[in-house]
C-alpha cells in the first residue's frame, strides 16, 4: 500500500500551503485569477504556478490588469480565485501599507471586505473555490480577532467554509515598549466555496 503525504493545516512556508488548498480543493488545478496581485509574491520561483487572469487597484507590472476588486467587470467566469488584499490600518507615514496599501480606519477595511467578499461571488462560477488571506491585529492597543469577522461576512456573501489553513511567522519585527496582547505570528488561508 502507498504511503500518502499528510497534508497538514499549519506551516511556515505559504506557496506550500496554497499548493496544498488546490490539491485538495481545486483537482489540483491553477488559481485562475488574483485580483490583489501586487508584484505577485505568491508565485515566486512559480512554485505557485501564476494565474491567466491578474488585477490590482495599482497595477505594478506589465500584464496586471487596473481592476478594483470591489467592482469586477466579471459574472460567473472563474474557477478558482485567490483574495489577499492589505490588512494594514495606518496612516500616510507606515511603510508597510506604502508598499502593500492600508486603510485609514477599522470601519473602512470591514466595508472593502464586504463589498470585495460580494463581487468575488459574482465573479467566481457555480460552487467555485475562493482562497482567502487574513490576519488578526492589533490597533491602538484594541486586539481584532479578525478571522472571525471574515468568516462571518463569507458566510453572509454566500460561501461555505471548508477549510483553515494557519501560516506561521518564522520572524516578525518587534517595537513595542509595552505589550498588553499576544504577538500575531501567524496569518490564515481560508477556503471559501461558492453556494
């Protein structure tokens, strides 16, 4: 009899773990489009084969379509779409959310989750797989379990859960002068199917 590889809902390595979701969710088939492209990091060294179809807000190379994911232009086109939008809530001066984007406000990310969540289920196909990126965080001092919030705004735009896949942190930059919440070393890929 033959052995097979243990797929596993915890890792450090994501282009592994996305690898794993289309095994296991999508026949092992291409993610055929990643409307928050950014300069494409999912699919470095094509370890995550690059999708056909590529869009961002703020296209930064050749080939990356200028679509908002709020608003796709798209009905019913796509098999399997991958969401990993900014999670950063800061202001002008964070140079992480210069390079990935970031909202001003708690209340403006929640409001692009759910019209984003919304037109990626007009975009996907009949019973088609969304994997989504999220992460918990802290803001001034206030912990967002936020997991909990996309769950719930999947399951009011239509999807059903199937599975959770935790990407742990082997390094994270540590400023603070005092803590008061566990430090978030992890983030999750959640897959989302459409009803």
């Amino acid at each position: 009899m033959n052995q097979v590889d243990v797929i596993k809902s915890i890792g450090y390595d994501e282009q592994e773990i996305i690898n794993n979701i289309l095994v296991l969710y999508n026949k092992g088939n291409s993610i055929d489009f990643d409307p928050c492209y950014n300069v494409g990091g999912f699919y470095r060294n094509n370890v995550v084969q690059s999708p056909d179809w590529k869009s961002d807000i703020n296209p930064l190379l050749p080939g990356v379509e200028k679509f908002d994911v709020r608003e796709l232009p798209f009905k019913e086109k796509f098999k399997c779409i991958i969401f990993d939008p900014p999670f950063i809530v800061a202001g002008d001066n964070s140079i992480m959310g210069e390079r990935y984007g970031y909202f001003d406000s708690v209340t403006e990310m929640r409001s692009f989750w759910v019209d984003s969540l919304f037109s990626l289920q007009g975009a996907l196909k009949r019973r088609g797989i969304l994997i989504v990126k999220c992460q918990d965080f802290v803001i001034g001092r206030k912990n967002y379990i936020f997991l909990h919030e996309v769950i719930s705004m999947a399951r009011d735009s239509g999807f059903k859960i199937l599975d959770l896949f935790i990407l742990l942190s082997k390094t994270r930059a540590i400023r603070i002068k005092t803590q008061q919440h566990a430090r978030k070393y992890h983030s999750y890929f959640l897959v989302l199917k459409k009803l």
